[in-house]
C-alpha cells in the first residue's frame, strides 16, 4: 500500500507542471482574454526560466550533495559543457506549478481549486528534491519565480 501511495505520489510530482496547465487552460476557457494571457505567459514563463538557468548556471545537485544542503562547495561543476536542461536553478517543475497555482488563484477566486493547486504544487517541490533533481534552495526560489511571475503578469495585463 505505501509503494502504490509512493508511485501515486511520484507520478503527481512529475507530471503536475503539464496537468496543471492543460487544467488552467480548460478552466479559463470561457474566458478569452485570461486564456491568451495565460498561454502567453506560459510559453514566457518557460523562457524566463531557461534564462535563468543560463545565468545562474547552478548545476543539480550530485550524489555526493544531499538536496538540502545550501552549500555548494561540493557541487562538480563543468558548466561550459552544460546546456539549459542540466542546471538546476530555479527549479523548472516548481516555477511553472506555481505560476498555474497563483493564476489559477487570481483568475477564478475559488479557494477550493487554489487550495488543490497549492498541495499539487508542493507536491512536485518534494519530489523534485527527493529524487535529487534540485536543492530545497532551488525549488524555493522556483516557487518564488513563478509567483512573482503569475501576479505581476495577471494585475499588469489583466487588471487595467
């Protein structure tokens, strides 16, 4: 029972930035002007954070580096050799779920569905560091991106 809850729980991890967009998206199609935001921003978001990854060129953390640790004194770094996909800073995963969460939040106001968004969200952040893909740092500065991304996007453009 705990290895099905643990794949169950692995599964929403990993695949949650795809199923929270296609939701967002079903969830703001009566709406034209939030769902063009929306897409817009998301395909900006993505770029925002392969700029990111390029400027920080944070590699994920290695064997030797537990997820936790905030110091990177032990983290290999080849970092002329690694593209966008090979760094781990901000976390990709944590970016786009909490860019749909706080979207999601602003553009339907139900607490119901945010509440939802937000543990499918911190969902992925544990898994994204339990499986040693990013730093707890990593997935927190992800969160933070894609807040900060999703609220100035939606009350600069939407809210005029």
């Amino acid at each position: 029972m705990t290895f099905k809850l643990s794949k169950i729980f692995d599964y929403i991890g990993y695949y949650a930035p795809g199923t929270l967009g296609l939701v967002t998206l079903f969830f703001t199609l009566d709406q034209k002007m939030p769902t063009i935001v929306f897409v817009v921003g998301s395909v900006c978001n993505l770029l925002l954070n392969t700029g990111l990854k390029m400027y920080f060129q944070q590699p994920r953390p290695t064997l030797i580096q537990h997820s936790f640790a905030l110091d990177f004194s032990d983290v290999h770094k080849s970092c002329c050799r690694l593209g966008p996909h090979e760094y781990g800073m901000p976390s990709g995963h944590a970016q786009i779920v909490w860019f749909n969460t706080v979207f999601i939040a602003l553009a339907l106001k139900n607490n119901y569905i945010t509440l939802i968004y937000a543990a499918i969200s911190i969902c992925t952040m544990i898994q994204r560091v339990q499986y040693n893909n990013h730093t707890l740092s990593q997935v927190l500065a992800g969160m933070v991106v894609g807040t900060i991304f999703a609220y100035v996007l939606y009350k600069e453009i939407l809210i005029i």
